[in-house]
C-alpha cells in the first residue's frame, strides 16, 4: 500500500476566533521545503503523482474533493471543510476537484518548486506501470 493518510485536524472556536492545529510531526518526517496555495480554482487541477515529492494537503476554507490513487484504483474523498487533510506520499496519484468558490486549499511540499517537471508522472497509464513494478 502506497503512503497516504486522512485527518482531520483539531478545531478551537471561541469568541473571537477558529482556530485550525496542526502538529507537522504528527504527520510527516520530512523537512518542509514550500508552501502554497490552491484557490480561485475554476476546474480541476491536473492529476499526476511525484516519484520525489511528498505533500500535506489542509482545507483552509470551503470544500473540494480530492481524487487519490493509493494502489486500488482511483477513489473520491470528500474535503468538506477547515481541518479535513490529507497526506499524500511519492507515487500515489492525486488531484483535486469540485473546488468551492471560497475553497483555499493549503499545500506542505518536501521539495522546491521545480519547472522542468521531472518529478511528475502526469499520464495514468504510465503511472500504474510504474507503481505496479515498485
């Protein structure tokens, strides 16, 4: 089974505030290169898989739902609101969809930001060659 996880992360509200916890080493053992956002997000984000890279996506507003390949096939998870989060591991295919119009979705990267692209396996039938042979 490829590294992939679900959680929901601790919420505080009190009268000026909610407030949204997330302890990083309760969810990755890595060092946090980046950090970006999704939002404004008209259509679906392209999916792919990183053989490198590894990513802690987190609900900051709104809902989207996230499409994930974790070695069964391609199955929907629904992100419906601040604290839903998901990690995602190198080779496990993902993508995002169905994004709110005040959806922002928070993005914790293990690598820079590369343009070239060599990281990325963008076609799914490539992928499952890929991922049956690891």
């Amino acid at each position: 089974m490829l590294d992939f996880k679900e959680a929901k992360l601790k919420i505080v509200q009190n009268e000026r505030a909610t407030y949204s916890f997330a302890e990083l080493k309760e969810f990755i053992d890595w060092e946090v290169r980046r950090v970006y956002f999704i939002q404004d997000c008209k259509e679906a984000t392209g999916q792919h898989c990183h053989k490198v890279e590894k990513e802690l996506f987190i609900v900051q507003r709104g809902n989207c739902t996230a499409i994930i390949d974790r070695g069964n096939g391609k199955e929907e998870i629904p992100m419906s609101g601040p604290g839903d989060a998901i990690y995602v591991g190198n080779y496990v295919w993902h993508g995002f969809k169905d994004f709110s119009s005040d959806a922002v979705l928070l993005a914790i990267s293990s690598t820079n930001y590369n343009p070239d692209r060599s990281d990325y396996i963008e076609d799914y039938d490539e992928y499952l060659k890929v991922r049956d042979n690891q």
